[in-house]
C-alpha cells in the first residue's frame, strides 16, 4: 500500500514537471513565461525528490499531507493550463 502512495505522489510530480516544460516550449514568445512555468516546474521537482529520500518519504504518508498536495497540485495544472 505504501509504495502506491509513493508511486501516485511520483507520477503527479513528473505530470507537473512535464507541464511546466510543455508551457515553457509552446508560451516561448509571452513575457515572464520562465517564471510562470518554474512556478510549476520547482514544486513538482521538489514532491519527486521527496519521494526518493526516506526520511521526506515517511512524511508524505499522512492524509492530511495528502489532501494538501492534490489540492495544490491541481491549483498548478489549473494555473499551467489557464495562464
């Protein structure tokens, strides 16, 4: 069971790095789209290597952690698709 938590938290983080690159190649003529797309690119970079170090990992485990990234990670793709 655990390891399917890990392996969601990784798979919305790699969703999230791929996002913010996607938006950094196809908004490459808009004004600050660097700092729009490291605004997705960093907390999605940051969730993935958390999952790889044990002593994070454990922490990712807790329903409220839990709650409080899917809200935040869909608040992100909501920013990448709608900005």
């Amino acid at each position: 069971m655990k390891s399917n938590v890990i392996n969601n938290y990784r798979m919305g983080a790699y969703l999230l790095v791929a996002i913010g690159l996607i938006n950094l190649r196809y908004q490459s003529g808009q004004g600050l789209v660097l700092q729009h797309s490291l605004a997705i690119i960093i907390p999605g970079a940051l969730v993935l290597i958390s999952t790889f170090v044990p002593a994070l990992a454990k922490n990712l485990h807790g329903k409220a952690v839990r709650s409080v990234s899917i809200a935040v990670g869909l608040l992100l793709i909501a920013y990448a698709v709608l900005n």
